[in-house]
C-alpha cells in the first residue's frame, strides 16, 4: 500500500505555521504548529499496511523551493521514508528551464505543486487570484516538465476545473495529479452536481489522474459515510486505474488517527475488485510516481 500524499516538516521552515495561529482551510491548528518528523509519521501509519509513501510540497517559503527537496532528500537518504518527492516551483514567473535542471540530481524528485485553488471565501482562498490557472505561462512553463519526466499535482476548486482541463490540453505530455478529488467544499444539491460535471469533464482529458485525500478538510472529521460516497462517484467518473489513496497526514491527524481514516477508505472500496482495490491503494501511485 502506498501514501501518496503525506508532509513531514520542521516547523521553522514553514512560514504559515510561524506565529499567532490564523484561520485556515482546516479549522483550528494548534496541535501541528510543531515538528512532524519522519519517525512520527512511521509510527502513525505502524500497522496499517503502508509500505511507503510520497511527500508533497508543505509551503516552505517559496525561494526556499530546492532547500525543501534537498532536505526530504535528506531525511529519505537516512530513513528510508518518503520514497518519491513532489517539491515546489513558482511557474507564474520567468522561465522555469534552468531551476528544472538544477534539479535534476535529487533522485526521489517526481515532480511540483502549486495550489492555484481560489474561492469566494476568503477562508477557502490560496492563490491570489483565480485566473492563475488559466495564465499562459503557467502553461509554458508546466509544459517543459514533459522533458523532464516530471508531473504536475494540480489542486482547484470545481469552479476553477475548466480552466484547469485547458491547461492539461496545454500539456497533453505532462501527467496532472488533481488533488483531493477535486476539493468539494460545497455538500448542497447544487454543490455536487457541480462537481460531478467538472469532474467528468476533467476526466476526459487521460493526462489527469486524482488522488483520493483530505476528505476531511471541509468537515473537520472522519466521515466514512462521506469518504464511500465521494470514492464511489469518483472512481466511477475516473476509474479506479486513475485513482490513487492519500492520508494528507499530518492535517487530518486534527481529527483522526491514521489507522482510522486507512480503515474509513477500506470499508469505502469494500465493494470494489481485489484489481481496482490494488490500483488505488498502490498501482496507480506506483506508475504516476514511479515508486519502486
């Protein structure tokens, strides 16, 4: 089983974590403004069948993008944990060329996020500006990771999936990883079916794979209930070759333990084939991330 998406941090290298507590996306985080290290998440995920795991970018500060690969690098290189890194480049300035190639030397580099998710709400808002996603140099420079091997993991809102199904035909060589199923934050009538329509009109594009993550983000809980239907309607828009698990530890530790929330996402699958049950647990993270 593989984590494809998981943080470890030191909290002096994280900026939002640095002092009087803000409102965020997640509600209250008072229990994470600390260190996460390797040897906590190991022993988070001890008994729960994950035998290894991806890291995504954590928001260091942004000029501080290759000192966040090198230092995950570092903690793989010693531990043994993660197994691929997704680390962090500004693509809506200048030409991302050189830095891609300084970067090339850090084995476990798969590929970059940037959050380009932008909402009415304040509270729901990272990128500045909601047309990032849908700026032509985002496009170029996310263009050049085919070169390179490298993926792009791509977090909007639904409002926002239009634009991004242009920029992965924009991209048709780089694979785009859509993060949390596509952020449903909106649970109305109206809500989900605005979701689903994005998300069966992104899925068109077969460069687009999603990771099936932070489920809990709007909720602020472990749902089952809500995890089984949001896996279902995903995998049945997707399939489930284009679907991967992941914990979003240690933000959903606010709520739950590891062994819960694996337990909340087996019990979602437990009608699905042992071959799609394996495609998104492992297969689909092992091909997109290349996890040996």
């Amino acid at each position: 089983m593989i984590d494809a998406h998981h943080h470890v941090w030191r909290q002096t290298d994280l900026p939002w974590l640095l002092g009087p507590e803000r409102p965020r996306i997640f509600g209250p985080y008072a229990a994470i403004k600390r260190d996460y290290p390797v040897e906590e998440y190991c022993a988070d995920i001890k008994g729960t069948g994950v035998k290894k795991s991806v890291y995504v970018q954590a928001n260091w500060a942004p000029n501080w993008f290759k000192d966040e690969i090198a230092w995950v690098q570092s903690v793989a290189d010693r531990s043994g944990w993660p197994h691929a890194i997704v680390g962090f480049l500004d693509f809506t300035k200048g030409d991302v060329g050189p830095a891609l190639k300084s970067l090339r030397d850090y084995s476990l580099l798969r590929g970059f996020r940037q959050q380009f998710h932008w909402h009415e709400n304040p509270l729901y808002r990272f990128a500045p500006d909601r047309r990032q996603v849908s700026d032509p140099r985002v496009a170029e420079n996310i263009g050049k990771l085919a070169e390179h091997g490298f993926t792009f993991d791509l977090q909007v809102f639904p409002g926002q999936m239009a634009d991004a199904a242009k920029l992965a035909d924009a991209c048709p060589d780089v694979t785009f990883i859509l993060q949390h199923a596509g952020m449903l934050e909106d649970q109305s009538q109206v809500g989900w079916k605005a979701w689903r329509a994005a998300m069966t009109d992104l899925a068109k594009r077969n460069n687009v794979v999603t990771k099936l993550s932070a489920f809990g983000t709007f909720i602020h809980r472990n749902d089952p209930d809500f995890i089984a239907d949001i896996v279902k309607q995903t995998v049945s828009i997707f399939g489930a070759d284009r679907c991967m698990f992941g914990s979003n530890f240690p933000i959903e530790k606010l709520w739950t333990s590891y062994r819960d929330l694996v337990g909340a996402f087996r019990k979602a699958t437990a009608s699905l084939t042992k071959k799609q049950k394996a495609q998104i647990f492992n297969d689909t993270a092992a091909r997109v991330y290349r996890v040996e």
